[in-house]
C-alpha cells in the first residue's frame, strides 16, 4: 500500500529531513569556530575574578571537561546534544535549556512586534510613496526612510533615551519591567508595553526602511505592467487595482526580504538589548562569547538556526499562497 | 600638577568627611525606608564571597554576608569576630565571635562555621586565599564564640587582620555541609548574617535583596527596605539611567570618563575616589623578559623617562589619579614609602640612554620594535595603551598594539608569554603579602593571571617577599617592604605607573554613601535616601 499525504505535508516532511545535515553542520562548524577563540571559559571566569592560582584553574577545566582534545568535546557535545540536552551552563550554573527558555520570550516578543511594525508600516508607506511618486509626499517618505536607513540602531537608542526617559522622562532607560514596583495584572502589562516602546522602535525603523523602498519600487515597477493596464481598461478602480492587482504581486521580492532579515533581526537585537539591557537571546548571546560560554552559546545557535529554517519553510509557503505559478516542489 | 591637586582635595574632602561623621547625621534626621538603586557593569556567576574574592561578588554580596573583620577609615572594626590576637609565635591566631547573631534562616552563628568555611573554602576553594591560608594546619572551637587558627608557619597578625574584610567571609556551615560546594544552590541565593536579605537573581537585570528585620545591630538598621542591583552593560545607558534617576549610583567607573567628568559638575551628583581607598589598582606596563631587548635594564629605564605620567592622568584618567612608587600604593598605609627612586619625563635622556644601550635609530626611523597586548579592562587601559605606543614613537620605538579580548589577553600574557611588552592594571588589597608580591616573585605557576610571568627572577628579590610575608614585628616588616619597593623601582621589572582609585557617580539622595575605605564593598547598614 502507498502511503498518500497531502502534498504540502509531504513537502513539509521533505524540508525537515533535509533541514537536519544542515542544522548539523551549522554546529560543528560553529564549534570548531568558537574554539579557535583564543581563551576558554575559565580565562573568563578568572578574568572577571581578577586572578586565580594554578590549582584552581586546572581543576576548574577538569570539572568542564575543557582539559579534553576538542574531538573529545565535540563528540560529546554532539552526543548530548542528539538526545536534545544542551548541556550546562557554568556561567549560569543552570541547564542551558532553562537558561534559554527563560530568554527566549523577550527576544521573540521584541522580533515579533519591530518586525510586525516594519514590515506593515514599511509596506504601507511603500505602496503610498510609489502611488504618489515624485509628489512632495514621496519626497517625504523617501527622506524619511534614507535617514532610518542610515541611522545606526545604537546611535538612535541612545538619543532616543537621552530625549524621551533624561529630557522628557515619559519612558524608562531600559530594562523590561519597572523594579522593585510589584506590578501585577494589567499595570503589569502596560509596565513590560512601555519598557518596549523605546527598544522596539530602535530596532524596526532599519527595517521598515528597508521595506518601504523595496514596496516602493517595486509597486512602481508592477504599475507599469500590461495586466495592470488591462485590468484598468476592463473599468477596475483604483482600490481595486492597488489591493488586487499591483500590491499582491508587488509584495513577492518583500517577502523574500522579509525572510532574508528574520535572521539578521536576531543580530540586530544583540545591540539593541545590550543597550536597553533586556533579557533576551541578544543579550545572552553577547555576554556568552565575552565570558566563553560555549554550551549556552551553542544553545543559542541551535535555536538561531531553527528559527532561521522554519522561518524559511515559512516564507515559501507564503510565496506559493501570494503567487499561484510557484509551486511546492 | 592638575592631577595631584585633584587628588589632594579628594583626600581633604574623605577626612573632613571623616572627622564630621560622629556629629553627623543624628539618628531623628534619618529617613527610613525606600529601595536603593545600584549600577553594575557585568553578571556574577557566583554570589558567595568564600568561594570568590573578587569586588564584583562583593558589591553585592557585602550587603547579604558579612565578614568577620571591616576595615573603616580609623582602621579595622569588628563585625562577626569582636577580639583578635596572636600567639608570641606566630603559630596561632585566636578571634572571639559576635554572640547572639543568627543567619538569615534563623540558624546561630557559632565557631563551627567559621573553622567549617575556613577550612572547607578559605584554604581549599578561595582565589588569593588559598595561598594566604596554605599553612593553615586547623581551627579549633573551644566554645562557640572563640575560633583558634593554627598555623604551621608563623602568620602576621597584621597580614591576617589586613586580609579578612576580602577573604574572611563565613558562610553557614548546616547549609554547605555534605554537598558540592562549587554547586551548592545557595552560592547564587547567599544566606548570612548581614543587614539585607537576599530575594533574587533575575539573570541579566537585575538582583534584590529585603531588609533584615533580625539584623544584630539593632532593630534601626538598616534604614533601608530594599536594595537592587542593575545590570546595564552599556555605559551610556548606564549614565542615562543616572540622569533618569532610575539608578541612585554607578561605582567601579561604571559610566564612560567623559560622562564622569560630565556629571562631576551636575549638582544633583556626588562624583569622586571616596571609598575606594581600598581597592586602589595600579596601571601598569609589563616586559617579557625573554625578549633580550625589554630585558636590558637600560631600556627599561630609557622607557620610563620616555613617559609623560603627569600628561597621561590628566588626559586620561582626568586627574582622578598619581603617579605610581612600586608594587605598594600611597594607600598601603605604613608599608608605603615615597622615599623611592623615581624617572621624570625626559625624552631627550631616555633617547640617549637608548642610544648608550646599543640601540640607535636605524634606517626605518626606529630602534626597535614592540608588539604590545593592551589589556581589555575599560576606558582607562585602552587609552593607556594608545598614550604608551605613542610615547614610545616619540623615542623612536615602534609599538604595535595587539588588541584582544579578555580571554585572549590573559593567554597571549600569562600562558602563552606571545609579547614583548604589556599593560593593564592590577589591584591592591590591603596588604602586599596577599596581592602585589604576586608580580615579582618568580616561580609562579605558568598561566596564573596577574602574576610574574615576565620571565623575570630574582633570588634576592623572592628571598625579601617570603622574609616579608612572615616578619611578625609590624614595624621591620614595614622596612622590609620599603625595601622591596625600592628594589622594584630600580630594576624595574614590571612599571606600577600610575595608582588610581575607582570613582562612584552617585546621587545626592543617598545619605552615608562611600564613609568606608571599602564601601561598595560593605554592608550599606548605615545608609539612607533622603526623599
């Protein structure tokens, strides 16, 4: 007896299997790169401890398993990480994976909402801009999104602080949630919201300007086609022709940039969270390769690359919903 | 000239602040309650201060655990230990403990803990102490109240007193007993007698701990109800949140110069060296002595005419600082003395000098060639590394600066030896016997961070340091380090350039801040916010 599935689940089935070796490979390759690092953890620890003696820092090692060669390490590395344990933290001195998850919500929630705004706001201004090309409007939109465009994330973190929490103080420096106030409920809600005012919009403003470039051009580039001058002709409105004919095929080449930067969102989250010190994957990431945090650092790989297919996979199937010639093969 | 002015008036502002504490702030002017809100840079892997000597682990673990001894500006104050004296012979020292005093779990606190965490961790686990306690032989409790340390070599009382704020820390031995020490949950959640409780460590922002209701010094203190401790890595959000009042103060340098500077003339914030006495570091600049070159007394010496010290506190440290007399600070009490030879800035005679060694300018422009390893401790030694490689061109020596991160410097300089000339800084804790000594006496292990991995070894020189270490007369002891320090100063085997203290930005709400020679460091029992 054949075994039938519905084709997008076969597809689906097919993208994981192949979705492994790579996976695999991103984290051998990452090992050896992480060890070629001059230093181990425990230089770190004993960095920060301002010195140690000899004893302890070999039996430090010992205890890590850091005095092993590094085939050793990566076969166990690799062995553990099989059965989905990643190991320990010893900076943490917790599970890499509760170190993780306790992260993993923030950075998601700050990804989510900048890339949500960037890409709706980008879309929107996009699309109005090549509407009204050349109009005094456009010049607007278009300035406005060349200075995001050329703003660095931490420059505009920074001045944002300096006029919205020093000047102004309507929002707080940073963190995620008001300290030592004991929110509960929706205070709580609004407390975490206002903390994220300030981060989100650092992060998005890059992207959105990203967008609404491509949006515009590219909804330029579609008006100009012959089925959009067809549809005019057969009497279709101007609504009409902009949600349904222009918009939908202009969207393709911003989709596949919005899958492109989904990773590169998870980089720009490391400035951003450092600044406004918010817990998340960011953060964690950059303060384990300071202090040489392989197991949680390749924790954080593993969950980068996930992400990074899924998000993937994702994008296609969005492709073949937003144009029916592209097929799931 | 700037700079020692700076200095001078810091020093007049501790002592005037000093000689007025007692009259003071009257206990009907004081304001309980409120959260005090602190700065810190980086995240501890551990809270326990038995485990780890490190102002990191203090900052906030001196609030929770207290240690036997503190030191104050009128010299070292009791705490868990009330009496301390030492056997004719050195042999042995015995404490007298606090009566009545209980930890945080309800739990006395008696001699068996003490003899258990000095045993267990003073001796075993502890970073400097280990070798301080090396001849640690046993602690015996006679009653409760009364620790006896035997020793196997004759231990200072000076040294060991001098010692114990940092390294004597007990910790409750009903909690630590029978498990893994190094994984035992309550190295990150401290239980200990101190004025504040711990509640929790939100890794990555931030660390809390509650008022002790029991606390022994009487139901008044602490006069605050909470204190928090908040990651900011960036110093500019850190100086933000200052401005913001979000955070009452930032010490250890934890905001950019130019922000200090900066906020040193905002009225609404105290800035300056006070309480950092204590944990005065000196900046330094290292030789491999392999490299025949640096190895040259000679050059050394020319080097050290070529380096405007006075310049470099000015431009870099902006006059928080002086120039440096050896391995021992102005703040090493008697062990210090100025009487030391010294090389004012000359470049005319440090080429010279240069030229007499055997080195003169080739057809590069040059003499030689340095690949230098800054250290990467901050603002201050990466500006120092810049003002040395261009001091150094301006007498013809090319430098090349190796930049690398903290791992990477400590292998390229202790392990792996890969440079010719080095800087960062080291601190120095109370006594040179359990710190700076480190840096000249040969037979280190290889590897260990801050140590004479210079390939620099002096039998005469080791032979002073291990005299020093066990002279138990205070005042030839005193003489013995005058003589080291000269003997460093002559050949020079590693340059203490410059000695500065740390600096605090705090606000001027906080009441009683910085009134300790180790104050970040100390329990804050006494400290208070005005509203």
């Amino acid at each position: 007896m054949r075994l039938t599935l519905p084709p997008i689940l076969l597809y689906a089935l097919r993208r994981l299997v192949q979705a492994v070796p790579v996976i695999v490979l991103i984290m051998i390759g990452t090992f050896l790169l992480l060890k070629l690092a001059p230093g181990d953890t425990v230089d770190a620890l004993v960095g920060d401890m301002g010195g140690a003696d000899a004893n302890f820092i070999a039996r430090l090692r010992e205890e890590y398993g850091l005095d092993q060669p590094v085939w050793v390490q990566l076969w166990r590395y690799m062995a553990k990480l099989a059965t989905f344990d990643f190991g320990w933290s010893f900076v943490y001195e917790q599970p890499v994976s509760t170190v993780l998850l306790d992260r993993i919500g923030v950075t998601l929630l700050l990804m989510a909402t900048s890339l949500g705004i960037a890409f709706t706001v980008g879309v929107a201004l996009g699309a109005i801009a090549a509407r009204r090309a050349y109009s005094l409007t456009d010049n607007l939109i278009s300035t406005l999104g060349l200075v995001f465009y050329a703003t660095p994330s931490f420059f505009l973190s920074l001045m944002m602080m300096l006029l919205f929490s020093v000047k102004l103080g309507w929002l707080p420096v940073g963190g995620i949630k008001s300290i030592a106030a004991f929110y509960t409920g929706w205070d709580h809600v609004v407390d975490v919201a206002l903390h994220l005012v300030m981060p989100t919009a650092a992060l998005s403003l890059i992207y959105l300007s990203f967008y609404l470039r491509l949006m515009r051009s590219s909804v330029m580039e579609v008006a100009e086609l012959d089925f959009v001058r067809t549809a005019r002709a057969k009497g279709a409105g101007e609504t009409r022709l902009m949600f349904h004919h222009i918009m939908r095929n202009a969207l393709l080449p911003v989709v596949t940039l919005f899958g492109l930067q989904f990773s590169t969102v998870l980089g720009g989250s490391v400035v951003v969270e450092t600044i406004f010190t918010l817990p998340g994957l960011g953060q964690l990431a950059y303060q384990s390769v300071v202090q040489r945090d392989m197991n949680t650092l390749m924790g954080i790989i593993f969950l980068s690359s996930v992400i990074v297919v899924a998000v993937n996979f994702l994008t296609d199937l969005l492709y073949a919903r937003l144009d029916s010639r592209i097929e799931l093969a | 000239m700037k700079g020692l002015l700076k200095w001078l008036g810091c020093a007049a502002f501790g002592i005037a602040a000093l000689t007025s504490l007692p009259g003071g702030a009257t206990a009907q002017d004081v304001q309980r309650g409120g959260t005090f809100i602190t700065h810190m840079i980086s995240e501890q892997r551990t809270l326990n201060p038995a485990l780890r000597a490190s102002t990191g682990v203090y900052n906030i673990s001196g609030k929770i655990v207290e240690p036997l001894i503190d030191k104050s500006y009128d010299g070292y104050v009791p705490v868990l230990a009330t009496e301390w004296s030492g056997s004719e012979d050195g042999l042995s020292i015995t404490l007298k403990l606090r009566e009545g005093v209980n930890w945080h779990d309800g739990k006395p606190f008696t001699c068996d803990d003490v003899a258990f965490t000095a045993m267990e961790m003073w001796k075993e686990l502890l970073n400097y102490s280990s070798a301080l306690q090396a001849n640690l032989e046993g602690v015996d409790c006679p009653d409760p109240y009364t620790a006896v340390f035997n020793y196997s070599k004759p231990m200072p009382i000076e040294l060991f007193v001098a010692a114990m704020p940092d390294l004597g820390h007990p910790v409750p031995k009903h909690l630590y007993e029978g498990t893994d020490i190094l994984k035992n949950k309550h190295n990150t959640a401290p239980v200990g007698t101190g004025p504040f409780k711990f509640v929790e460590y939100e890794r990555g922002q931030y660390v809390m701990a509650v008022r002790n209701d029991e606390y022994w010094r009487g139901p008044e203190y602490p006069y605050l109800d909470r204190i928090v401790w908040r990651f900011i890595k960036d110093k500019s959000a850190a100086a933000a949140a200052l401005e913001a009042g979000e955070v009452h103060e930032s010490g250890f340098i934890g905001v950019s110069m130019a922000d200090i500077e900066r906020l040193s003339n905002d009225e609404r914030f105290d800035v300056g060296t006070r309480g950092y006495e204590n944990n005065v570091a000196h900046s330094t600049v290292e030789f491999n002595h392999r490299n025949p070159i640096v190895a040259d007394l000679k050059v050394r010496q020319a080097m050290y005419h070529g380096l405007d010290i006075d310049y470099a506190i000015d431009t870099i440290m902006r006059g928080f600082a002086k120039p440096g007399r050896g391995p021992i600070p102005s703040a090493g009490g008697a062990n210090y003395t100025d009487d030391v030879p010294t090389y004012p800035y000359d470049p005319e005679l440090a080429k010279q000098m240069l030229d007499e060694a055997g080195y003169p300018v080739k057809d590069d422009g040059f003499r030689f060639k340095l690949r230098h390893r800054p250290a990467p401790w901050g603002e201050y030694t990466q500006l120092w590394a810049e003002y040395f490689a261009q001091a150094m061109k301006e007498i013809d020596i090319d430098v090349e600066l190796l930049t690398n991160d903290a791992p990477g410097f400590l292998n390229g300089v202790y392990r792996d030896h890969d440079f010719d000339t080095a800087n960062g800084w080291h601190q120095f804790r109370s006594d040179p016997a359990v710190s700076t000594m480190v840096w000249l006496r040969s037979g280190q292990p290889n590897g260990t961070p801050w140590t004479n991995q210079f390939g620099w070894k002096s039998e005469e020189m080791d032979q002073m340091i291990d005299d020093a270490a066990s002279e138990l007369d205070p005042e030839k002891r005193a003489d013995m380090y005058h003589a080291i320090q000269r003997k460093a100063m002559e050949e020079l085997p590693v340059i203490f350039a410059i000695e500065h203290p740390f600096i605090s930005v705090t606000s001027k709400k906080a009441q009683n801040h910085h009134n300790t020679p180790r104050w970040n460091s100390s329990s804050w029992y006494d400290l208070w916010l005005s509203q």
